[in-house]
C-alpha cells in the first residue's frame, strides 16, 4: 500500500479499537495501546513476527515528534502491516 492509504487504514483501525475517534492525533499511546489489542488477537501470526513488528516500532518511532503522521515511510508500514493481518 501507499503511504497515505496506510495512514488512513492506520486512523481506521485506531479509531474502531479503541472506540472513539482520534481527534487530537494518533501518537505512540493510541498505536502501543492498538497493538497490544491486535497482538493479543493474533492466532494465526508467527509469535516471533510480532514480536520483531513491535520491537521495529519502537526503534523507528520518532519520540520527538510524536504524531503518527510524522513518523518515518519504514515505521508506518510495519504499523500498517501489523493492523492489516
């Protein structure tokens, strides 16, 4: 997918698993929080995958800049990869 069809994907699942909407910006917070749902969730997924996704997250993840749409090309990818299985 592209970059912006990833973020609005991302917007997406964030709003509909944490049941409300992001209005304020979607941050590490809201993305760690939609994760650990969607790990839990996750019986089909090689437990070592997600645990490289999520530990690729949180390298990438630009903690100065904590907007999802200030995060690097690789960072969202790996979000939207994680969110889409």
């Amino acid at each position: 997918m592209s970059r912006p069809a990833d973020l609005a994907m991302i917007q997406s699942a964030v709003e509909r698993m944490l049941g409300r909407p992001a209005e304020n910006g979607i941050g590490l917070s809201e993305i760690a929080d939609v994760c650990r749902s969607r790990a839990k969730t996750m019986v089909e997924r090689d437990c070592h995958e997600a645990r490289d996704a999520l530990l690729t997250i949180a390298c990438e993840w630009d903690l100065t800049r904590d907007r999802l749409e200030d995060q690097s090309d690789a960072c969202i990818a790996v979000i939207a990869d994680l969110l889409s299985t």
